[in-house]
C-alpha cells in the first residue's frame, strides 16, 4: 500500500513538473496577436511554407470545431462577448432567396433558394494569442499560447478574396478575456 502511495505521489510530481511553463526567461511581451497561414495562400511555395499538411489541418479545425460546437470549450466573439455552441454552428452558413425569370415563355419569375454551408477548407489561417518570454543567456524564446481564433476566408459576391473574418476566440488562460475588459482604451 504505501509503495502505491509512493508511486501515485511520484508520479503525480512528474505531471505537475510536466506541465509547468517555466516562463523563466525575462518577459518579452505579456500579449502578442498575430496570424498563422495554415493553408498557403501560394502554390509555388514548398508545401510546408505558411501551410500545415491537409489531412492535418483538417483534423486541427475538426477537434477546435468540434469543442466548440458540443461546448466543450467556452468560445468568445472579438468584443469578449460568451458565444454559445449554436452561434458556433451557425457561423459559416446562410441561406439567400433569388428571383430567377425563366428562360422560355410566359418567361415568369420564380424563386430560388440558395444555401451555403461551412466548407473547413475556407479557414486557412488562426489567429494566436500569446505571450513571450526570452532567456538572455542562451537566446532562448519560449511562448505560451493564451488563445486561438479560426479565420475563415471572406469573399465578395464576384469571388474576390475580401480578406479574413474571425470566427471564434478559445482562451486557455482563466484571466481571458476579462483582462480585456478591465483594460481601458
């Protein structure tokens, strides 16, 4: 019995020793956002430039999705408002009705509805939340990530690239995001 002590106390030392962030270098930067290209937005470029493997980012998205979509994860939009799994879900998707005229006589008009879902291979890019940390010594950088956030490709009705709407924030620092709400501008 005490040597099943012994191993479940070792081992839970193990773990938690494990799991610290030694953050033991000099801050660099307590919040640092930028994005990721997880899908390369070039074709000529070798394909592990600004770009995560296919079958790799697909499974990526799906376990983010996923979490969030079940409310496994707490998700927050970009003014730090709680979003729940059906906004989740929703986003992505839209339906739009159109009036067509038919192309022989009585040429009448009749409507059409046009649905659109969420395509996973439209968000090529994550948004991270991070801070660093920087030994002096050794030149060491060492970053822990705070947040992520899905981008998904916006497109003009023409098909023009528009640019990059956030999709969801994921936080895994319990300060986040109230930090952002007692800061002031």
């Amino acid at each position: 019995m005490r040597s099943l002590t012994l191993m479940i106390i070792l081992f839970s030392l193990f773990l938690l020793s494990c799991q610290q962030h030694s953050q033991s270098g000099k801050e660099i930067t307590r919040r640092i956002q930028y994005d990721v290209d997880i899908k390369s937005p070039d074709v000529d470029m070798d394909w592990w430039v600004q770009n995560l493997e296919g079958a790799q980012r697909e499974s990526l998205l799906r376990q983010i999705l996923e979490s969030a979509y079940e409310g496994k994860v707490r998700t927050w939009d970009v003014f730090h408002n709680e979003m729940r799994p059906e906004q989740i879900r929703a986003m992505g998707n839209r339906a739009d009705t159109i009036t067509i005229q038919r192309p022989e006589p009585p040429y009448e008009l009749y409507d059409t509805v046009l649905t659109k879902t969420l395509n996973i291979n439209d968000i090529s890019r994550i948004r991270f939340l991070e801070e660093w940390y920087i030994d002096p010594a050794s030149l060491r950088i060492e970053k822990k990530v705070i947040g992520l956030c899905p981008m998904l490709e916006s497109y003009s009705p023409e098909g023009h690239l528009r640019g990059y709407m956030p999709m969801f924030w994921v936080y895994f620092d319990a300060a986040y995001p109230g930090v952002f709400k007692a800061v002031k501008p």
